[in-house]
C-alpha cells in the first residue's frame, strides 16, 4: 500500500468525523429552534384565544354589574317616589283628621257621627299606612 492510503485513511476518518459531529450538532440545534418555534407559534395562538375568552368574560361580568346598578338605582329612585308619596299623604290624613277633631266641638250630633265616621276612616287609613311605611322601609 502507498503511504498516502495509509495516512489518507485517519485523515479521512477523522475529517468525516469532524463533520459529521459538527452537522449533527448542527441539526440537533436546528431541530430544537423548529420546535421552539412551532412551540411558540403554538403559545400565540393558546394566549390569542386565552385573551379573547377573557375579554369576553370582562364583557359579561360589565353587563351584570351595569344592570345590576341599574336594578338598584331603579329601587332606590322608585323607593324615594313612593316614600315621598307617602310622607305627603300622611300628612295629609294627619290634617284631615286633625280638622275633624276641630269641627266635632262646634256641630250637632249628625254632623258630629259623620265626623267620627270619618276619623275612623282617617285612623285606618294612617294604621295602614303605616304598615306600608314600615314594609317600604324594609325594602
């Protein structure tokens, strides 16, 4: 054999090694940055979808929260008319019943039955009343 097959060979073996050390490096790096990617690819597309079910979400929890002030100031502003309302019909029957009271020492006995008639009627009507304001105050 010639002297150049003799050292050609190792030469040979070991460049071959060399080289397919390096490309098999190479492509194990490759291999991982192509999985990274479609990994990453992989991550935007979970986060995108993550995002638009969370603002979703968001949506749905503002509309309740929007109606749910809505339902409240409408009881609050309907409790306010009807105790106002109430106030000034006590009132009202208060003074009505306060003039009857007045007019009984002044008429005849017709005119005083009437009147108890009346302030009977008055009293239930401020005895009901009543039980409205306390169920309205409750509310």
């Amino acid at each position: 054999m010639n002297d150049l097959t003799l050292f050609g060979i190792p030469v040979l073996s070991f460049i071959t090694a060399g080289a397919g050390a390096y490309f098999g490096a190479y492509l194990r790096k490759k291999g991982e940055n192509l999985a990274t990617k479609e990994d990453f690819e992989e991550l935007k597309t979970q986060t995108e979808k993550l995002r638009e079910a969370t603002k979703e979400i968001d949506t749905k929890i503002e509309k309740r929260v929007w109606n749910d002030q809505r339902r409240w100031e409408l009881r609050r502003d309907t409790l306010l008319v009807i105790m106002t309302s109430l106030r000034r019909a006590h009132r009202a029957v208060n003074a009505l019943y306060s003039a009857y009271g007045a007019d009984m020492k002044i008429k005849d006995a017709q005119s005083k039955e009437r009147i108890l008639e009346q302030s009977k009627y008055c009293s239930d009507v401020l005895a009901e009343f009543d039980e409205k304001r306390f169920a309205a105050s409750l509310v």
